[in-house]
C-alpha cells in the first residue's frame, strides 16, 4: 500500500523544535557558533520526523555539490567492492556521498580529468590504482588545486593525503614462505603491466629469491591482467611444460583462482602437486576450494581512510598526509611442501 504521509519539511522541524527556519539550516548545514541546547532540539525533532535534507539544495546554496568521487580502473570485482565499501562505511552518517566513476583505461582519461571531474559536480575525488599513481592526473589535479586522496599508491608519496601499504616487503614475504616448504621452481602470473603494484610486486619476489640464493628463471614469469581469464591463460602456460614449476605466486587472487583451475584441468591436485598462492585476500580466495594462501591487503581500511583524510581537507581539518598500513600473510589449505619426486 502506497504511503500517503507527506516528506517532512524544514519548517516542519523548525516548528517542532520551536526555533526558526534559519536555526535548522544552520544546524544542518554545520555552521558554528550554534549552541548545543538548540542543536540538540534541531536534531531531536528532526529524527522524530524523519527528516532528511536535500543534499543538492544544500548544494546549490553553498557551492557545494557534497559529492565525492572514486576512480577504479581494476578488473577485479573483488578488490573494487573492498574499495567502494571502505569509503561507503566512512561516508556512513555523513552529508557526503559516493559517486563511483570506473573508467576503461587511466591512461586515457589522463589530460582530461579536470572535465569528467566538473561534469560529476565533485567535491572532490578519491585515487585508486593505477590513476593514484599516474603523474598526469596528479599534475592535473595540482594545478587546478582540486581536493583529492590516494590509495595504494607507490610513488611520490608526499603528493597529497595518501594511504598506502608496502606490495614489495608483502610479496618478499609470500616468496620467502614458499621457499620455506621447500619450493625453488615458483612460477610468478604477473598483474597488469599499468599497475605499478605489478612492478613492486615482482621486485619483492626477486629480491627473495637472490636472498636465499635461489635462482630465477625468466621463463617461470607469465603476464597478466588482474583478472580470471588472463590467470587462466598464464597459469596454462606455465604448467604446460615438463618442468613445470612445483609452486605459482599469482599477483592477485583472481588470478590464483584461474590457476586453481588450470591445474585442475591437468589432473593436478593443489596442493599435492601444485602450491598456489595470491594477493589482496578478497573475497574469491575463501569462496574457492582449496581455500587460497595470500597476502592480506588492507584496501578496505585504505579506502576508509583515504574518505576520511579527503573529508578533513574538505574541512580544513587537520589529517596525515601518509598512513602506510601492514599487510598480512594468511596461510591456507592452497600450499605445501612439494611433493617427493
């Protein structure tokens, strides 16, 4: 049945609460210099008549849209969702809201920000990777002074509020694990070749191969694109051979999902035969069987942080310019030891 009731006005509250019109918008609209007996009373009256202001109208009073956007050009579902519900938890309560923008390729939109940007009515906007990185977009949006945030990202750390964690002590260590049960052929499914995590994420796999002495051969590195598909294909290529490697390190989990697969498609038992192991713990790597081994990266804490770092420039509050948070080694059913020969 259709709910007759009519929406609650801001003369409703001001009625209700027995201030005037102009007490309520100034409540709501975060002015100072409101005394807290009358706040109270505006928000009280206004909770008992389900009122809601009119962000836009709000926004056209005061130049402001109260929009924020968010920028994802990865393919992984997974990791998109830790994205956008990490600033959605921040945002939870506040009179901002989230516009999300994905686009096809960062590259692309770079020298043209500043239009997608204006033609959304932002406020201001929220970097994930690869755009968090790209010198362009930062360029851009410096020389405009327009508000923004990054996640993840792995150079120029002193540009703008940033949130970020170490991909290459993270991969180090995932490396140095394998090599603990006794892996030394490790087969690597690279990420996409625009992401810079990609790069950081290799260099932390050498560099724990030449401090254990292990050495590294070329032709055990496949590329990929963060996603399934191109897991599939890389994962195929390295076990399609007669020394195939006795372990994979695929750069997302994704992509160890995909590698799952293959391996299966071969015959092979994981872990039995084949160890494989990922990168971002989303939500795939608990949902496949066996469970994945994989790096936990903290992208929903880092797009939470990066709203509310975004937030106080808004406000000219204070925040930290650079919070890097610890990334995690989840260990699960996905590896062993490899098996006696």
């Amino acid at each position: 049945m259709k709910d007759s009731r009519k929406r609650a006005t801001i003369i409703d509250v001001a009625t209700a609460a027995n201030v005037s019109t102009k007490t309520v918008s100034r409540v709501f609209n975060d002015e100072p210099h409101v005394r807290k007996i009358l706040r109270d009373k505006v928000l009280k009256a206004a909770a008992e008549l389900d009122y809601h202001p009119n962000i836009m109208a709000r926004g056209l009073v005061g130049r402001r849209s109260y929009l924020l956007g968010l920028i994802y050009e990865n393919p992984s579902p997974n990791y998109v969702v830790e994205l956008q519900n990490g600033a959605l938890d921040r945002l939870h309560g506040e009179k901002y809201r989230l516009l999300v923008l994905p686009v096809e390729s960062v590259v692309e939109v770079a020298g043209k920000i500043m239009s997608v940007l204006r033609a959304a009515a932002l406020d201001g906007v929220i970097l994930s990777p690869p755009a968090s990185d790209h010198p362009g977009i930062l360029s851009e949006l410096r020389q405009n002074d327009f508000p923004f945030s990054r996640i993840a990202p792995t150079q120029s750390l002193d540009i703008g509020p940033s949130r970020t964690t170490d991909d290459v002590d993270a991969s180090r260590k995932m490396t140095e694990y394998l090599l603990s049960l006794g892996h030394t052929r490790i087969g690597v499914i690279k990420g996409d070749p625009t992401h810079p995590s990609s790069g950081a994420r290799l260099t932390g796999f050498l560099d724990a191969l030449k401090a254990a002495g292990v050495s590294h051969s070329p032709d055990l590195v496949e590329q990929g694109f963060y996603t399934y598909e191109s897991g599939l294909a890389a994962a195929r290529k390295l076990l399609d051979r007669p020394d195939r490697p006795t372990a994979i390190f695929a750069q997302n989990d994704d992509m160890a999902a995909a590698a799952i697969m293959a391996a299966r498609d071969l015959g092979l038992k994981v872990p039995d035969d084949l160890s494989i192991s990922g990168f971002d713990d989303s939500a795939i790597a608990q949902i496949v069987w066996p469970r994945i081994t994989t790096v936990h990266q903290p992208v929903y804490d880092m797009a939470r942080d990066a709203t509310d770092a975004l937030i106080a420039k808004l406000e000219n509050k204070p925040f930290t310019m650079l919070e890097t948070q610890p990334c995690e080694l989840i260990i699960r059913e996905s590896t062993a030891a490899p098996a006696v020969l």
